[in-house]
C-alpha cells in the first residue's frame, strides 16, 4: 500500500477529519470515526484502524476492549484531502451493539459468489481436516484441473436431459471447482469479470 499524507489538510477540521470504514470484502460502509495525523500513523504502524476519540481525548484502537479489531487494507484521500476512505477486514461485528455495522446492517454482499471465493481462499490459507476443498488442494493443480473438467462433463450430459434439479446441481459443481481452480492459480474472479466487462466495451 502506498500512500502519502502530505495533501492531507487535517486543519480544516480543527486537527480531525472524518474517516468512512469500508469492508475491503463486501463493500459496506461500516462505521465512521475521526482521525488526527497521530492516529493515522499508529494505523499504519499497528495495521489496525485507530481513531482519536473526542470524548475521550486520546487514541483509539478500534477493538481494543472488545477485540473485534478492523485490519487495515487501504487508505484513500478524497478529492480536498479532508476526509478519508479506509477499507479493512473487521474481526467480529464493528458496532458496539453487537450490529455488523454502525447503520445496523447486514455485513454481506448479496451475492454468495465472492463469499465462496472468500472460504476457498480460507482454506488455500488455513487448511481444515475434513474438509474437501483443503483436500483439492493437498492433492494438487492436476487433480483440481480433472475435476473441472469431470464437473463440464457432468453438465454436458445434464444439458441434454429436462431435469432441471440435476442440470443446476452440476452447474454449481463446476462453478465451485472452477472457483477452486481459480485460486490453486493465484487468480480471483474480478479479474475473469474484467476480462469479460473488457470485451463488452469492445
């Protein structure tokens, strides 16, 4: 991440500016706080979004009472360099309420794609006994490239027939091995999108 402070204006504010926490992974805005260029820094330093508090007149880590900490992905300015747009990874819900977020919403996407992209990487990453998508992993990138290719198969030979049940169940098994093949690649489905949104404009 690279990102420079120098056309930061935190004077306007008084020595605060406000700063809009986003999910890095769903995009919902999930709390908003205030930052002074000390807190700023220590959010650089830790990796985990801290604000100053005006009641309390100090530095705040957010999670450091209730552990449900926001790492750091990102930082932005915007266009007047008075407000900031950071994206992070919350642990746990970010509103002391127990709330996903601060506006009582739901912290998900509304599309499951990306959340199952999410748990593949997971588990590339974390590997779990038991679970099947650890075990593509273990076995390697032939056993996974097979099985993308037993799944299209399956799917060929369902689009032939007028169960739909059966054809949409193999549909799903080829996105999801798909997925994982994606992933055993070091590739994410933005970028299958970006190619396919690419083509469109053309």
């Amino acid at each position: 991440m690279s990102f420079s402070i120098s056309g930061l204006d935190f004077e306007k504010g008084g020595g605060l500016m406000p700063a809009v926490i986003q999910d890095a992974r769903t995009g919902k805005v999930l709390m908003v706080g205030y930052m002074n260029e000390e807190a700023l820094m220590e959010t650089f330093r830790n990796k985990k979004v801290t604000f100053f508090s005006r009641t309390k007149q100090r530095l705040w880590t957010k999670g450091e009472t209730s552990g449900n900490f926001l790492h750091l992905v990102d930082v932005k300015a915007d266009c007047d360099g008075d407000a900031l747009l950071i994206t992070a990874h919350p642990q746990g819900p970010t509103c002391h309420t127990g709330s996903d977020t601060c506006f009582d919403e739901i912290n998900e996407t509304g599309h499951f794609l990306p959340e199952l992209e999410s748990v593949i990487q997971d588990r590339l990453a974390n590997p779990s006994a038991g679970s099947y998508t650890t075990s593509l992993f273990e076995k390697g990138i032939n056993r996974i490239a097979q099985k993308v290719g037993e799944e299209a198969v399956e799917l060929i030979i369902e689009a032939k027939d007028d169960n739909k049940d059966s054809f949409l169940n193999e549909a799903a098994d080829l996105m999801y091995h798909f997925l994982v093949l994606l992933k055993a690649k070091e590739h994410t489905l933005a970028e299958v999108e970006e190619i396919l949104a690419n083509r469109h404009k053309k």
